[in-house]
C-alpha cells in the first residue's frame, strides 16, 4: 500500500530536509556553487529567511513524517531581501561563515551575491516584472514519478490564487525538459531568456485566474 502524502504549510523544522531535498534534487547547482559536497546547514539557513518572508507560502509533502518535496511560492518576491536584512539572517550567515561553520571560501560568496544581484535586475525589467514567484521547488528523487511535485506546483498555485494575485513568474533552465514540460502543462509560457553564472534561465509566466 502506497504511504500516505501529505501537503502542509512547512515549518523551520523542515529546513535542514529541505535543504537535503535542494542538494539531492539540483546536484550541478551545489557542483557550479561549491564544487564539493557540503552539509546541508547553508541552504537551511538561506530557507529560514525564505519561511520568515512568507510562512503561509512555503509547503512540503510529507511522507512518514519526514518531507519528500517543497515548494517556495511567494507572492512578494522583494520581501525575500528585506526579510534577510532587517531580520538579522544575513548578519547570523555572515558570522557563521567567519566562524567556518560552512566550510566555504570566498569564491562561493562571490557568485551567489552576483547571481542574487542579476536575478533582482532581471525581475524588475518591464517586460517580465511580477513580484509574485514560484521561487523554489523540488522533489527528493527518491520519491520523483509519484505526481508530487505537481500536487506541489498545484498547492502554490492555489495559495497565490487566494490572495487575488492575478501573474505568476518562475525561472527554469531550459535543459531541464521534465520541468518545463510541467508548468507548460499548467499554463505557463516562454516570455523570454536571463541567465547567471551556472548558464541561461528560460522566463516563464502564468496568468493565474
């Protein structure tokens, strides 16, 4: 008998699963950033100012009580960087990796701050502004093949639905054709190209009415 899936709103408790699923889900990403394994600590702390942004945005699918997948779908992108500041998660991050407590050099720093900077250019040009996202989604690819992430992709959907946002925005990298074959099926549509340091990232939007 198949385990039971559930969908809930995502706590800090999660986090560190989170983080497991992103590393698990998006090894070249963690391969460009870092270039070697790392723990799972650095990308739970970037989570929490996630979850501390927007709480009622972020979702998991548990199964036996632990999670299998997220999903990040905030409808105020610009309260992403506010959050980190103003809450004091950048200033804790920063002491944590003087600390060592990441066991990462500058390089890695480097590229993030870069490939942050470009992304929040990129989504205030005209032609592809909407502050409403989704920002981050995967499965563990353990439990991948059982329609979670699209149950996922539905649960943010439905969330931005309720509080009247009327666009939705996402960035994918073109090669991933599983994904892209996803939000096509849900709406979504090309409406053009950026890209960061890891290669090109393919725009695209969904009226969400």
């Amino acid at each position: 008998m198949p385990e039971e899936i559930i969908y809930r709103n995502a706590t800090k408790a999660d986090l560190i699963r989170i983080a497991e699923i992103f590393m698990a889900a998006f090894p070249e990403s963690i391969n460009h950033y870092v270039g070697h394994p790392i723990a799972p600590l650095l990308l739970a702390d970037i989570f929490a100012i996630c979850l501390d942004s927007e709480p009622g945005a972020f979702f998991a699918a548990e199964i036996d009580g632990r999670a299998a997948g997220y999903i990040f779908a905030p409808a105020c992108f610009e309260r992403i960087p506010r959050t980190a500041v103003l809450h004091g998660h950048i200033f804790r991050i920063f002491l944590k990796w003087v600390m060592g407590r990441y066991n990462l050099g500058l390089r890695p720093v480097r590229i993030a701050i870069k490939n942050w900077m470009q992304l929040l250019a990129e989504s205030r040009r005209k032609e592809s502004a909407c502050n409403a996202r989704i920002l981050s989604i995967a499965v563990d690819p353990e439990y991948q093949g059982r329609h979670i992430g699209s149950k996922l992709l539905l649960t943010g959907l439905n969330y931005l639905k309720s509080l009247k946002i009327k666009q939705v925005r996402l960035e994918v990298r073109p090669e991933n054709a599983p994904a892209v074959h996803l939000y096509e099926k849900f709406g979504f549509k090309a409406k053009g190209r950026t890209h960061d340091t890891q290669g090109d990232w393919l725009i695209m939007l969904k009226d969400n009415v």
